[in-house]
C-alpha cells in the first residue's frame, strides 16, 4: 500500500464526505499551501540569523537592488515590496533604530522623505542575501533541474493569471 502524504489523505476523506464534489483542485493549492508555509520556514531562519524578519530582509533587499545610492521613498518601498505604507513605517523604524538605515528629506521633491541602507545595512544585507540565495539553491537542489526549469514555467504562467507584468526599464515610455 502507498503512502498518502497530508493533503491525499485530507482529499480521500472529502471524497468520502462529499462524493458530489471534485476535490482535485486540494492536490494542487494544499500542496502549494503547505510548501508556501515550509519554504517560509526555511527560508527564515537565514534571515533570523542576521537578527532580521523577514519584512526587515525585504526592505534593505529592495534598497539594495535599487543601486547607487541604495534609497527609495517609503512610498516606492511599500509599491516593491507589497505592504502597507503603515507596515511599511514600521519596518523602516526598526531598521533605522538599528542602525541599518537612515531617513532624509527628499533632494527632489522639498516635502518628500527617502529611505537609505547606511554602510551596516548595506554589509549586512549583501552578506544576508549571499546566505539566503545559497538557502535558496539548497531548497532548489531538492528537485532535477528539468524538474526546477518545469516547475519554474509552469508557476510563470499560472502566476501571469494574476498579476500584471510591470515594464522593464528599457521598454518602459
């Protein structure tokens, strides 16, 4: 007899319960559920280990990727990270109590702020994402790469369902 793994044996009991019902979408969104939960897990623990959350790796990650001078303001921060501005206010406090980064009036625009990584932010966040994408390759590395480069497809097309692409920056007016 094989083995059922959590989600065969929660869609055997609804077929059960619910004959009239089809429960196959449960094989594929309870196991993108439960995996969503445990690549979080996984993926957490570098983070924690640079004293972070993971809302507080997002933020100087996307301060980082923005290059020379590494700054956004709050506002463009909660747009490339998906927060609320008040969550985002939050973590920028956090960040800035810790020494990570600093806030400043906008040179562009009088009433503006920006957010910056000072020089610790920027030396832990490049030694952080360093860890994390090496997590990152080990998760990976638990499929073939043809199974990596499928499943990479196959979650493009069906994440493409639900959001717009943005433009690149060389195709954007």
């Amino acid at each position: 007899m094989t083995e059922l793994d959590h989600v065969a044996r929660i869609q055997q009991a609804w077929a059960r319960e619910r004959p009239d019902l089809d429960v196959t979408p449960q094989g594929v969104i309870g196991r993108l559920h439960r995996l969503a939960g445990e690549l979080t897990e996984q993926l957490t623990v570098v983070y924690r280990r640079y004293g972070l959350g993971e809302g507080e790796f997002d933020v100087l990650a996307t301060l980082r990727r923005a290059g020379e001078p590494f700054e956004r303001a709050p506002g463009e921060l909660a747009a490339h990270t998906m927060v609320t501005t008040g969550a985002m206010t939050k973590r920028i406090d956090r960040l800035e109590r810790g020494g990570l980064v600093t806030r400043r009036p906008s040179q562009t625009d009088g009433r503006g702020r920006v957010v910056a990584l000072t020089p610790a932010g920027r030396d832990l966040i490049d030694q952080a994402f360093a860890e994390h994408m090496r997590n990152e390759r080990r998760l990976l590395d638990l499929l073939t790469p043809e199974q990596a480069r499928q499943l990479e497809s196959l979650l493009t097309t069906w994440l493409a369902c639900f959001e717009s692409p943005l433009p690149t920056p060389d195709t954007a007016d």
